[in-house]
C-alpha cells in the first residue's frame, strides 16, 4: 500500500507545430493509503497521460510524482512497484491463464516456482478461476480475460494499482458484474488504486472520490456525491450526471432572471450569490425538475416531444421557449408525445454560474452532507 502525491505534473507531447500539444497541464493531486481514485473526463483530456506517467511509461516535462514521500519520476515502472491493468487486457496468446498469471513474477522476482505456484493459485481463487488456469486466452470469454488479467496485477502484490479503461471491452451486463467485482477487491486488498474511465456511471459507482479533468486541467476533485450535487463548475455540472444537467443561460435585472421565455424570479439567497454578474446560467437536473397540475411561481410551459420510457422511470424530452429540457418522471406517469405540461424549478434544487467563467455561483440546498445515513441491523452507521 501506498500514499501517492502529483505535485505540478506537466506533460507536453511535441508535434509538427513549435508550442507542441499540453495534454496536462499543473495537475496536483493526493492519494491517501488504500484510497480508491478514479480520474474521469472526455477523451482527450488527459487521464490516461496522467496514469502512463505516475507508471512510469511516460517521461514527465514538468512536475513531481511520489509514492509514500519518495521521488519516484525519473525511476522505471519496475522500480515504482506498480501493477497496470490495460484495457486490451494484453494477454500473452501462446500461454495459458497459469502462465499469463505467473510471468511477471517470473520476471521481476527471485521467487521460487513453487513459491510463484502458489501465489498463482491463491489469486485464482480469490479471482474465482481456478477452472481457467490451463486455458489460453481464445478460450476464454471477455470477462475471464479480464479476471485473469487483473490476476496478473494482484499476485504481484504492488504498492499501487493503475487501470486504464479495464472495462471498456466489456458488454453493459457484465462491466457492472466486473465494476462490483473490482470494487471488492480493491477493498479486500487496500491497495492504492487510481482508476481510468470516461464512464461516468464507473467514476460515481466505484471511486472513494472522482477527479475531473478537461483540457490536461484539474476541474474538480471529491467524493462522487460533492461532485454530483456540489460541482464547483459548469463543464463538471454538464459533464456528471446521467442525463446531463437542463441548463439555462439567463441575464441578471433586478427582480429577475430573464430568458428565452425561462424567466426566474430572485430571492434574497439569489440576489446574494449573483451580485457583481451580468449573465449567469441557471442549471438543474432532470430529477429535480417536478410536473404541475397548474401554473406556479418559478414553472413554465413545456412541450413534449419524445417519451423515452427507462422502467423505473421515464425521461421526458420536452422543448421549453425553443430550448430542449429533459425531466426524470416515475415509470407509472403517463403522458403522451405532443401534450403540454407545466414544469417547476424548485429553488433549493437549482445551480446558478457565471456563464463567461463557469464558476458556481450557488449550488442546491440538497448537499451530499445532508444526505440520509444508512443504518446496518447491528446499529452501526455506513
């Protein structure tokens, strides 16, 4: 196990131009021991460069990388203790699930075979897959491959684990069975684990916290929940969430948000947190949005256009004053395509920032602090 700190991580590709590419740019993040962190964000934006430099795969051009207070940026992945799990699995074809398993021992240890055996056969077990070890990988399904690719990175026992994408092969069912899975593990075994996805329904379930990034640039760091109801900006609030956030750009008069036929009526909470701003956008999310029977203050006339049903609930793709909106409703509403309905905007559910910046001006009353605490039957709190 292992504490991990990214202290001005710069990471500059060269190209035929003279500025060459930044892909990141000042990163600076801290792991804690055992800590579960997922690096989220658009392709592009520099996730996986950040997870090949703190491997050791990538040369850093700026910045310092440590693992448990050591300097390790200039050392080999040998040297950094690390285990990567990749997102083609990388398999050696000619070799069967054991040996697969067993190579990177064999490589980087003085281990003994029989010591190498059974660090192999612990880890299928744990893994599940004893059945598979004298099988090659084109006998093996998507899943399996991963399972023993994950083998490989656990019977190394390293200092850190790094995934990049490890699930992106994967069909929908079995990517949630694998994320529990991984999840387990990586609690079981209290290695640090820094976790790479473009997925955000991965980075909200599996991640002790989520760091955003855009651009090779930190945009928000924090638990899954903060950064869903507390985003402290407008590419994070657009960017987690599924579907994504209803937003409207709105310019500031004295009693009154004013819009595309989206006017807003200001509090004293609002008029606090929109002094000094000329053009602010308001933000809220589809659950949030609620149906009236009647016209209210804060509601406005919204048009159906598409009923996308999703079981449990339905997604009301609506357009209100030309702009598209998307409402979550119960599974049981029932409505038709074309009919008109009047939706409300809660105050203590909305989001306001600074369009020209993107800061967050104010987010919802619903904190994730302020969420309920679940209690086991032995009286304790999760």
């Amino acid at each position: 196990m292992s504490t991990i700190e990214i202290d001005h991580l710069a990471k500059k590709y060269q190209d035929t131009s003279n500025n060459g590419v930044l892909a990141v740019d000042d990163l600076n993040i801290k792991l804690a021991d055992g800590e579960f962190l997922v690096l989220v964000g658009p392709s592009g934006c520099g996730k996986s460069t950040t997870l090949r430099c703190m491997a050791g795969l990538e040369p850093v051009t700026k910045g310092q990388i440590h693992f448990d207070g050591e300097n390790v940026t200039d050392q080999t992945p040998e040297e950094r203790n690390i285990a990567m799990v990749f997102q083609n699995y990388a398999l050696y074809p000619n070799m069967t699930a054991e040996q697969n398993i067993e190579f990177g021992l064999k490589m980087t240890t003085k281990l003994s075979k029989e010591e190498r055996t059974k660090r192999v056969l612990e880890t299928a077990d744990l893994l599940d897959i004893e059945d598979l070890l004298d099988d090659k990988p084109k006998e093996l399904s998507g899943g399996q491959q991963q399972r023993v690719a994950l083998g490989r990175a656990i019977v190394r026992e390293p200092k850190v684990f790094l995934m990049d994408e490890p699930l992106s092969n994967l069909d929908a069912k079995l990517r949630t069975t694998m994320r529990t899975e991984i999840q387990q593990l990586q609690s079981e075994l209290g290695v640090t684990t820094v976790y790479v996805t473009h997925d955000q329904t991965e980075a909200m379930t599996m991640g002790d916290r989520i760091a955003v990034l855009d651009g090779g640039q930190l945009q928000q760091i924090g638990t899954p929940l903060e950064c869903y109801y507390e985003p402290e900006n407008l590419f994070v609030a657009n960017f987690i969430g599924e579907p994504s956030m209803n937003l409207f750009p709105l310019e500031v008069s004295e009693d009154e948000l004013i819009g595309n036929e989206v006017n807003y009526a200001i509090s004293d909470r609002i008029r606090e947190a929109v002094t000094d701003h000329r053009h602010v956008t308001l933000g809220i999310r589809p659950e949030d949005i609620e149906i009236m029977e009647t016209d209210d203050l804060n509601s406005f006339v919204g048009t159906i256009q598409v009923v996308e049903p999703m079981g449990d609930q339905n997604f009301l793709h609506l357009t209100v004053g030309g702009q598209e909106v998307t409402a979550a409703v119960s599974g049981e509403y029932k409505t038709n395509e074309g009919s008109k309905v009047s939706l409300k905007f809660p105050e203590e559910s909305i989001h306001l920032f600074a369009t020209e910046t993107g800061e967050a001006l104010l987010n919802c009353k619903r904190h994730s602090t302020q969420l309920p605490t679940i209690t086991n039957l032995g009286g304790e709190t999760a």
